[in-house]
C-alpha cells in the first residue's frame, strides 16, 4: 500500500456550484470544478455543459464530454433540443434558439417528426370557433382565459379593457381600486414592492369582487395575511384592497351565523371595536369539559388547521399532532405531548435560514379550530383566534399591551414567507424572509368551577423579520410553547382580605408583645426605642402571616421580613444577661503564709471554680443546639428531591409521576410548583424531624436540656438569665445536699440517698420540683443589678478610669464575688426591699406569651414547665430557624434553578450563622460571667 501522503491527510478544496462561473461546471463525482471545452460554456443547473449559441452538439455524454460543431451561416439557429441548426426567421433569443411573437407557437418538425429546414411561427386561432393561445412555454395553442372570451369574445384584452394578472376586465366594470404591490416589514423599516404581489394582487382582487372567484378571494386574503393584516392608511394594499370587498359584499351573507366570515371570502378579521377581544376570549366557554385522565376525546385538545397555498388552493385538514407548527425538529411523543390537557409545552431551537428556505419556498397558510362533539355526536369545529403581535394600525405595533380591550384578533396565519420578500425574479432568493419565530397556545382555565373547563384558546404570534444575505450562515431562535393559565383576581382579592384582616390582628398582637416588653424592661415611657421594637415585633407577625397565607406569592416580602426577624433573634440572644450563682459554701479554714512578713495566718478554705467553668462550658455546648439535624435535613431534602423524583412534580404539566422517561417530554419548570414542593418537603422532613427528637431521641437516648438542669444541681450552681431590662429566667441549682465540692465516694452516696427519696426535693420551693422559672423582676432590684454588674465591665473602660490601687482583675473578682452573694440573698429572701413571690401563669398569659402583673414592689417567679429558658438558645426557635432555612434554600432555588446549589448554599449559610453565634456567643458569656474565655473550649 502506498504511504500516506506528509501534512495532506484526507483534505480536499471547498468548492461550490456558483464557484464555477461559466467555463467551468461542477462535477458531481470530484465535488469541485473543471473546465468545460471549446465552444461550451455551463448548463443552466451548472452540472454539465453545453455548446454556446450558433453551435450545435454532436455527441454528449454528460459532464464536458460534449462535442459542437458551429453551425452554417445560411442556418444560425438551433433547435430547442441543441442538436441540430436551423433557420429561424423571426430572430434568435440569446440563447441561440428560435424566438417568435407574441400568441404564435414555434413549430421545428413536422407531425411525423421530420426535421424542417425552417422553423414556423403559427399563430393561435383566437377566433370565437377555437378561443386559443400560446401557453407559457409557447409551444402549443390552448384555449385562452375565460375572463377573456367573457369581455371580448377573443383571446385579445385590448384597451380600454384591462389586463391583470393574466386576467382580462372590462374598463366598463366597477373594478376595485388599484392595489399598491407593496410589503411593509416593520421591523427592519422597510417596504418592498414585491413580485408575487405585482403579478397577482390586482387580478386577485378584481376577481374576487366582480366574479367572486373562491381561489383569486382566497389568494388576495394570504396577501394581506403576509402583508401582516395590515390596517394602514393607505387603503389599497393588499388588506385595504380586501376590505374594501368585504364592506361591499355585505349583501352576499355570513357563513355559519359568523358575522365576521363573509360568502366567498377568507374569514380574516375579528373586527375592531373596542371591548371585541374580551366578549370573543371570555363571553363563551369551549363546550367540552376536559380531565387530566381519561380518554383521548377528555384528555388531548384536539386542534386541526385548514391550509392553504399562496394561490387561494385548499390543501387539506391538518391535525396539530403532526407537528406543522413546530419549526424545530421533535419526537414524535414530545409532539403529542403538546397537547395534552393541562400539560405546559415549550420547546425552544435555532433554525437555519438555508433550511427555512428550502423547506418552506412556497408558504402555507392555516385556518386553526379546535375539535369537539355536539350535543348529538356530530363533530363540530370552534374557530381559534390569533394574536399577531406584529399587527400595524396606521404604521403602528398594536397588540403588544396586556390590556384584552385593545387587542386586534384576527384568524389566518403562516409559518414562513419566503415569497413576498422577492423583488424581481419569483425564482431568485427573497430581500426578506419572515419566520413565525414565537408561537403561544394559551388555554385559560374557568374560575369557579372543579371541572375542566376552559375558555376559548389563544393562539399568539410573532414574527421575526431578517434580510437574507447569507442563508447558509444566518439562523434564527425559534420557539413553541402551551401555556395554561387562570385568572386569579378573585384570589387575589381574598388573600388582599386575608392579609389585612391577619395584618390588623399582627398590629394588635405586636402592640401586647411590646407591652409585654416594655413591662418585662420595667420602662413606662414610649421612646424611639419601644417604636423601633414595635417594629420589630410587626416585622416578625407580618412575616408569619405572609408565610401562612401566600406560600409562594409573597416570597419576596416574605423574605425580607424573615430574615429581619432572624437577625432580632441572633442579636437578642448575643447580648442576653446570665450569671452562674454559685451556692458551695467554704469548708473550714487554711493556713496561709503573708507574703514579705515572715508569719502565716489562717483564712477561709477557698471555693472550686472549676463547677462554674464545667457549667459554663455545658451552657456553651447548648447555645447552638437545635431540634433538627442540618446536614441530615439538607442531604434528606436533595435526596427526594433529585434521587426519588420528587422535582417531577414541579414540573408545569398534569401527571403526577415521580419518574420520567429520557424519551418523553419534559414540560418546563413552574416557580410556583418548585416553591411549593422544596417548601413543602423542607418542612415534612424537619417536622418528622421534630418528631423523632422529641418522641424518641429524647426519651431513649439523651435529653441535654434536662441534662443541663441535673448537671446544674449536682454542680450546686444556679443560672440566673435576663434576656430583657427586668424578664428573664431562673434555673434553681441548688444542691439539695449543702454541697457538691466533694470526693467520688459522698457524691455517689448522695445520689443513692436522691434516688432512694432520704433528701428534700430540688425545688425552688419546699416539697416541690420546679427548678425552671420565667422571672419578672422589679426596677429596684434591676438597678441593684446593674450597679454590680458595672463593676464587672469598668475594666473594659480607659485606662484612667480604673482604680490605682487595685488591678482590673482584682476589680472583677470582688465585683463577682458581691453579685454572687447578692444574688444569692436575693433567692433567699434576704433583701425584703426586694423580695418576690412565685406563682403559676394564667391560662391568657400563657397563651399571649405576656404577664398582666407588673413588679413594681416585689419580683415574680413563674413556674415554668416548659424549659422556656430556651429561648436564648437555638433549641427554643426552631419554627423560626426552620422557617429560615426553608426560604433561603427556596429563594436560591429559583434564583438558579437548582436544587443542589440550593443545598448547598443553604447548609453553608446554616454553618456561617452557627459559627457567629458560636463565637459571639461565647464572648458574651465570658463577659457576663467573668468565665475566662481561654477555659470555654
């Protein structure tokens, strides 16, 4: 075998037939040019050659194996066949061949075929005995057009009468007014005069009016559909030309009891009144009740088109099943899926401009209905209205506004002119090409009703106006698309009520948690502060009521308000007041040496830090600790949703299938289904969530609250809370056994006493258990508060505003110490100036979340069930922490339309926030309790 040619490869020159130019044809073996021989120059179809004018061929096999010989002098001409020279005594065309006048028929051989030295001219018998003429080829006489044996009882149309279109009228006959052969393309800016509508318009319209010619009326309405249902001033356009028969035909009728379809005429229009749209659209349901399941005649919107050429000829009844719409190639399934009922269909592509051309050189025109039975079975047909968005009134866009008053409906429409838009030659390539390039169904559904009816479809158009300059490189977006739509005022008036209705009652109830507020703070004056809460609170009410109600349609204010809550609760909780009280009291005294005088003297046996620090840090632990699993909740989530199928269910179409099949259709995406579904999912899985935690986690496994509150007692240390100036809660950690500063052995015999009921209870209270409580505490006693706790945050002041005596840390010990005892005695009922008492909330307060009793002289304890303390950790906000997380994983979702990114994203931000209140969380307890910050591990 031989070598592969170096650096070659299999590469051959690109060459194109129009390459060729007219020595050389294209050879369709080698697909590139090659020269043809002496005296030939290329065919007309460019694939082979033939012999120049006066020469005639002598042989030919094809391609440029041809052979001319020049013809004699005397015999210049050639036969049409180019085989043989001949004498043509009228002249030559410039092809070399015979030519004769006008009505005359070239004759070259006699009837039995013998070549004659001279061609013939005969001219057609035009008299009333044989009305004949040349046909277009001029090669045989044929009977001339009726329309001119009608007016001069020839096959001549001499003046005064008038010639059309190949057409004869008489000048004494009321003719339509002349037609303007233009075509006006909006989109570019400009108006051609073109060919198709030069030769045929004016025969058309005078057919239609005089004769009432069903193709020549059929005709002239596809050139006033091409010329976009025109209505421009200029009245004798194709469509002014059309309208101008229909206003003057009015005797004629209307064709089945339609007042816009007039006798022999295309029914183009709807009319233009104002108001006309909607009385069409929305006066009448479609007869046919439709459902999701069933069969084919309940579940498939049986549409089918009438269609028409450019010449007025029927064609046929075309089902829309076909696919004849759709100008980008689909499946065959994917095609019927577009009409099935309830089913979204979109499908978008890029077409060629060579492969519109090709495909659609003649365009097609249709009349759309939809398919159904009558009451008696009979089937019957219901006309579907168009909007063509590219509609002009007095050279401007109309249609374009959402307003159905102001529409234009009108009926007929095409896919693809390729014929107006040329000029001169019909067989040349068009200036202008126009491409339906975005066609809509709209079905609207019925409000009111369980059933599936619908009003009448809409059938939306817009056309893509492009000069053709290279077909081959130029393309253009083309898409389909069934929407099914309802109209939701009525909805939305009811979720207007709603929402005032629930925001009224959000004023009321944010107006008693403010003064909750305000009496948990001890503050009687309306300030900028109490407003801005008030706020605050409305803010948090208003997002929990656009949450309930909206679902999806106020997510975006919805959000808003969400996340302002959230960050209330983030900041609430970062700057909450705690103290760790501890109740272990000195055992015995220690021998101390005095540092510089050489003596010892005996003190008091210091207390262990090391509980409050142990406490501290469990206390640390819980600030962040939640109901829920947020990984677990993230992967859970993205597993139904992408893994079983469950994102098949957002999808804008009837079936409710959690799998699809690679080969059917996949409607697009809703908003308000992915909302719905990811919201709905997200909040199922969190809820069962909550539920194992609660019912069985909890139970069976570890409880880290009530953990806590053991821990607590056992440590002997009690945590006072304050989340407002004067509310707050109180967890009693006292040890029912004096002390818990002690060895393995005392601390387990301790708990065997507990265990075997040989000690008090734990209680706050005598002979009670109650160890939680919410505390509402008097100004007198919050001032005493604060004056302490000031000391314990002098240090963080300037450097001159300490003491000089004493180092910041000595400051923060005592300032400890002395809050320590205070609070101490203050549980104890020391201070009777600011005693309180404890008590059971009312059933109202309980469920308002208010107390109606202000301290003013003595604090109060609530008894406290419920470990509502939680709520300055992340364990008692759940519902807001979840509700959170659902809209932030929702709104990231239709922001990118995926719902790993949003998972993604979502468990990121749940882990940024954690990590804050993690951090600033642990500052403030170090700065609240005097815990070093360094032991909060």
């Amino acid at each position: 075998m031989a070598a592969l040619p170096a650096a070659r490869g299999f590469s051959l020159p690109l060459q194109r037939p129009a390459d060729c130019g007219d020595s050389r044809y294209f050879d369709i073996s080698r697909l590139g040019c090659r020269p043809c021989g002496a005296h030939q120059r290329r065919s007309a179809d460019g694939s082979s050659c033939v012999c120049q004018p006066g020469y005639r061929m002598v042989s030919s096999s094809g391609g440029s194996s041809v052979i001319c010989e020049k013809c004699p002098e005397n015999m210049s001409g050639v036969t049409q066949d180019g085989w043989n020279c001949i004498i043509c005594p009228k002249g030559l065309t410039s092809e070399g061949k015979c030519k004769c006048l006008n009505n005359e028929i070239l004759v070259e051989r006699s009837v039995n075929g013998i070549l004659l030295n001279e061609a013939l001219c005969i001219r057609c018998n035009g008299s009333e005995q044989s009305f004949s003429a040349s046909d277009a080829s001029g090669n045989r006489c044929v009977r001339c057009e009726q329309t001119f044996i009608n007016v001069s009882k020839s096959c001549d149309c001499s003046s005064p009468n008038v010639l059309a279109g190949g057409l004869c009228f008489s000048a004494s006959e009321s003719l339509p007014p002349k037609g303007v052969a233009t075509v006006s393309f909006g989109q570019l800016g400009i108006t051609l005069t073109s060919a198709w509508f030069l030769k045929n318009l004016q025969s058309s319209a005078s057919a239609c009016w005089l004769y009432s010619n069903l193709t020549a009326c059929q005709a002239l309405g596809n050139m006033c559909v091409m010329n976009m249902n025109s209505l421009s001033s200029s009245g004798t356009d194709a469509c002014g030309l059309f309208r101008y028969i229909y206003v003057n035909t009015a005797r004629l009728g209307i064709v089945h009891s339609i007042a816009f379809w007039r006798h022999n005429l295309p029914w183009l229009y709807y009319g233009d009144q104002p108001g006309l749209a909607s009385q069409v659209l929305e006066a009448n349901h479609f007869p046919t009740v439709f459902s999701f399941k069933g069969t084919d005649k309940d579940v498939k919107l049986q549409f089918i088109a009438a269609s028409f050429d450019a010449a007025g000829n029927f064609l046929k009844w075309q089902s829309l099943e076909g696919g004849i719409l759709q100008l980008c190639p689909d499946t065959q399934t994917k095609l019927n899926a577009a009409y099935a009922f309830g089913t979204t269909y979109q499908q978008n592509c890029k077409v060629s401009i060579s492969k519109l051309l090709l495909d659609f050189a003649n365009p097609v025109f249709y009349d759309l209905f939809l398919e159904y039975n009558g009451d008696n079975g009979q089937e019957k047909l219901w006309a579907v209205p168009v909007l063509n968005l590219n509609l002009q009134y007095n050279e401007m866009f109309v249609n374009q506004g959402s307003n159905m008053n102001n529409w234009l409906l009108t009926r007929r429409f095409f896919l693809v002119d390729a014929l107006s838009g040329k000029e001169n030659d019909l067989g040349k390539l068009p200036r202008v090409i126009r491409i339906a390039s975005k066609i809509t169904i709209s079905i609207r559904l019925v409000s009111h009703t369980q059933r599936g009816t619908i009003y009448p479809p809409l059938l939306t158009i817009a056309y893509t106006d492009m000069p053709v300059q290279n077909p081959e490189t130029q393309s253009v977006m083309v898409s389909f698309s069934v929407n099914y739509e309802m109209n939701q005022s009525e909805a939305q008036v009811q979720t207007d009520i709603t929402l005032g209705v629930l925001g009224g009652l959000g004023v009321l109830w944010s107006l008693l948690k403010t003064a909750g507020w305000k009496r948990q703070t001890g503050n009687s004056i309306i300030d900028l502060q109490t407003i801005f809460k008030f706020l605050l609170f409305y803010a948090g009410d208003l997002a929990n009521v656009f949450f309930i109600i909206t679902v999806g349609t106020g997510i975006y204010w919805l959000v808003f308000f969400k996340a302002l809550q959230f960050l209330q609760l983030l900041v609430s909780q970062l700057t909450v007041d705690v103290f760790f009280i501890d109740w272990e009291r000195p055992k015995g005294k220690v021998v101390k040496a005095v540092e510089g005088e050489g003596v010892t003297k005996s003190a008091t046996a210091p207390v262990s830090i090391w509980r409050t620090y142990f406490i501290a840090n469990e206390w640390n632990e819980i600030q962040t600790m939640r109901k829920i699993n947020p990984l677990f909740q993230v992967l859970a989530v993205l597993f139904f949703l992408e893994v079983v199928g469950f994102s098949n269910l957002a999808l804008m179409d009837s079936s409710s299938s959690l799998t699809r099949s690679a080969e059917s259709y996949t409607a697009p995406w809703s908003r308000i289904l992915r909302f719905g579904v990811s919201a709905a999912l997200w909040l199922g899985i969190a809820f069962l969530q909550v539920i194992f935690f609660s019912m069985f986690y909890e139970r069976f496994v570890e409880d880290k609250i009530s953990q806590f509150i053991d821990l607590c007692c056992m440590s002997n240390i009690s945590v006072f809370l304050l989340s407002h100036s004067c509310f707050g809660y109180y967890i009693h950690g006292r040890s029912v056994h004096g002390h818990a500063d002690t060895n393995m052995e005392e601390m387990n015999m301790n708990l065997k006493r507990e265990a075997e009921n040989l000690c008090s209870q734990r209680g706050l209270l005598p002979n009670t258990d109650g160890q939680t409580f919410q505390i509402s505490i008097s100004r007198k006693m919050r001032l005493h508060y604060d004056r302490i706790h000031e000391t314990l945050t002098r240090k963080r002041g300037p450097a001159r505003l300490l003491d000089s005596a004493a180092n910041a840390f000595e400051q923060s010990t005592r300032a400890y110490n002395t809050m320590n005892r205070f609070l101490n005695s203050f549980i104890d009922h020391v201070h009777k100036e600011m005693d309180y008492i404890v008590k059971d909330k009312l059933l109202l307060e309980r469920i308002l979340g208010m107390e109606f009793m202000e301290p003013i002289e003595k604090s109060i304890f609530y008894n406290d069930e419920g470990h509502s303390f939680t709520d300055v950790l992340y364990y008692g906000n759940e519902a807001t922490l979840l509700i959170f997380d659902t809209l932030f994983f929702s709104v990231v979702d239709l922001a990118s339309q995926s719902f790993v990114l949003a998972a993604i994203l979502t468990y990121l931000q749940q882990e940024i926030f954690r990590f804050i209140r993690n951090t600033l969380g642990k500052k403030n307890l170090a700065s609240k309790t005097l815990v070093d910050e360094r032991f909060l591990i």
